[in-house]
C-alpha cells in the first residue's frame, strides 16, 4: 500500500486547493491511504513546517511506500500511483516525479514529491524539523536520495502544481537555514542539470 503524506497549512488559497488534491488522489487507481498532517495558524504568516509534519505523518503511516505529497498538486492521470509504483517494484529505491514548472515552461525535477520505499525513509532517519518552508526541507532528502539510491525519475510520471493562487513569500527570519542549504542545493542542481532534469526530459537507467 501506498502511504500518500500531505504537510497542510490551513489558510487560503490552500483550504480550496487540498479539496482538489483529495479529489484527485481518491480516484486513484492504486491502493493509498491518504494522511493530511496539519499545522496550525498561529499567527498571519505562519510559514509550513515541513519536515516537521512529514515525520508525524510518517509515523501514522502503515504503508510500505511513502508517497511525499503538498496540498496544491493536480493529477489527471488516474493510473499515475499505480504505475510509480510498478516502476519502483522493479527493482529502485526512489522514483522522482516530474512537474510541470510555468516558471521555466518546461517538465522540471520536482523538489518535493519523492515516491520511496518505506525502508529507505527509515534508513534516512527523521526530516530536519528546523527548516521552514518547503524547498529547504526537500533539498537535503533530494540530495540524499540521489547520491545513496536506486533513483529514477522521468516524465512519464507528471505532476502540474497549482501555482495561480500563490504568492512568494520570504521570511528574512530563514536567512540562516537558506544559507546552510545553499551549497547542497547548487551541487543537486548543476547535477540534475548536467542529466537534463533541471528543468529536463529523463535520467537514463
């Protein structure tokens, strides 16, 4: 089974946006189950805590695969979990989905969406709680999981992400965890890219 973890933060535009997601995720083909770990609003710009809600949503999980998912994607495709799962049952740790990226106008590596194996996960350890934001807790789990596994990604899984709806926000309080990223960040990406996966077309296995 598939253990499909949703981080959620509960203000608009997400409140509309995760109703879609549900919607999409139930139709489904493969066998989920489907865990919305939400945080509160404590105050007007509470930023997500990622890591943090992925680890308790981790932990409620029973599936052996674990599916890391945001509140704000859209999938058509019905069949897309089953067949990710297919592709990872043939023998790889990790299958990386693409999305579509309207700011580049082209498929690109998703940062946040690893589709994995449970063992790995647990051999990962607990999601860094500290980083705030989506992008900083993804990049140290992309890193990983590129340079330690079986990892395949190509655009015969898409994902479109919702982005109309959003604004950037920048928290200067994050300044220090985006510096500590940095150096992973650059070195996953010149890699991704060098592969044609930043924004790309399909890593070769």
């Amino acid at each position: 089974m598939i253990s499909v973890i949703i981080p959620y933060l509960a203000y608009m535009p997400y409140k509309d946006q995760i109703k879609r997601t549900l919607s999409d995720l139930k139709r489904q083909t493969a066998d989920i189950e489907i865990i919305v770990s939400e945080q509160p609003i404590i105050e007007k710009h509470t930023k997500i805590c990622k890591g943090k809600l992925h680890n308790l949503g981790f932990k409620a999980s029973t599936g052996d695969i674990i599916f890391h998912c945001d509140a704000d994607i859209i999938i058509e495709d019905e069949t897309l979990l089953e067949r990710m799962e297919n592709k990872l049952r043939e023998g790889f740790d990790v299958i990386y989905p693409m999305f579509w990226s309207i700011t580049h106008e082209a498929n690109k590596l998703a940062d946040g969406h690893p589709f994995m194996t449970r063992e790995v996960l647990e051999e990962y350890g607990p999601l860094n709680e500290e980083d705030k934001g989506i992008s900083l807790v993804s990049f140290r789990l992309l890193h990983w999981l590129y340079y330690n596994k079986r990892f395949h990604s190509s655009d015969e899984f898409k994902i479109e992400l919702n982005t109309e709806p959003f604004t950037k926000r920048i928290n200067k309080s994050d300044r220090a965890t985006r510096l500590e990223c940095l150096p992973i960040a650059v070195e996953v990406i010149n890699d991704l890219k060098g592969e044609e996966l930043w924004p790309g077309i399909k890593r070769s296995v």
